[in-house]
C-alpha cells in the first residue's frame, strides 16, 4: 500500500516532528466496526483525506499513546476513559508532512457519541471490520494528493463500501494492521 508524493529519504531527518494516531474498534449490532475521519478541505498536506484520529505531540503528553488518546478526544469527543489500548504498530515516516506517526489500536465497549472538531473533521465512517480486508476492497486508482494538486498520483489503496479511498500513510498503517488481524485469526 506504499504511496508517496515524495520519496523516502535516506534518513528521516532531525527536524521530524513525532504525531500518533488511533486505529479504534467498537462493536455495533454484534460486528466489530472500526472509525474513520474525513478530514476538512482546509487546505493543509492532508486536506480532504480519509485517515485516523489524530495529531502533533505536544510535550505535556506522556508519551504517544496519550497523544493518540488526546487527539481522538480533541477530533472526535471519545473520552480517553471510555478506550482501552490494544497495542502499537510501526511507526511510519511522512515526507510531505515531515512527521513521523505512531499509531496504536483501541476498542471501546460501546459505539462513540461523537462530538467532531469542525474545524479538523468533516465527518465519521463506521466500517465493518469483516469487510475492511476483502480483496475486493483493495484497489489501484489515481489521486491528486491536496500538497500536490498539479500531481496525479495511480495509488494502491483501500475503497470503503460508501466510495471514500483510503491511500498513502492511513492505507500502509491499515496493510499492518490486515497482516496482524490474519496472523491472529489464522
């Protein structure tokens, strides 16, 4: 699911900033959903894009995971309290965005109440796990990314049942977390 706008360097440079996001799953009606975000056409690196909450560290975090925790709270009202952390995956560099981000997978008992940042989410999808990782939902198209707009893009990726792709940095985090979900259930 590799797809980048700009190359990956020899090195992540020093001035990389660390960030964490949130792969949250809930149950719904008896099936194991997961939580996307659209994020707001605001013009910024990932304007537009389909991802997973979250955001910048911030030194009063104690650590990542609180980063992940506070940002899903901050983006889309789930208290830290309501979520129990599962585990972490790789954490990948971005070039476009010069962040590197951490990000671990949570489940919370119940189906959020959501209360969305409007100035960061423009909205919610809630996705069946047992369809996420069907060979019907990876797919080859192009993109315009929002940091390149003059650039056209032919990305592997993952389309959600409703249309949305999800590509780059959130497709490669989803890859890992198939490649564990199947291990673990096989």
């Amino acid at each position: 699911m590799a797809a980048r706008v700009l190359a990956m360097p020899a090195q992540i440079p020093h001035s990389a900033r660390n960030s964490a996001v949130l792969l949250l799953f809930f149950p719904l009606e008896d099936v194991l959903h997961m939580i996307f975000i659209q994020r707001t056409e605001d013009g910024g690196r990932h304007s537009g894009q389909v991802g997973f909450p979250g955001g910048r560290y911030e030194t009063y975090d104690a650590g990542f995971e609180a980063t992940a925790m506070r940002e899903t709270q901050e983006e889309v009202g789930i208290p830290a309290t309501d979520i129990q952390l599962l585990g972490a995956l790789t954490p990948l560099y971005i070039p476009v965005s010069n962040f590197i981000v951490h990000p671990f997978v949570g489940y919370t008992e119940k189906r959020p109440e959501y209360l969305l940042s409007k100035d960061e989410v423009a909205g919610i999808y809630e996705v069946a796990a047992d369809t996420l990782f069907l060979p019907e939902r990876k797919i080859v198209t192009t993109v315009r990314p929002s940091s390149a707009p003059g650039l056209e893009l032919t990305v592997p990726a993952y389309t959600l049942q409703d249309g949305p792709i999800i590509w780059g940095a959130t497709a490669m985090m989803l890859s890992e977390l198939e490649a564990v979900w199947h291990a673990s259930m096989g």
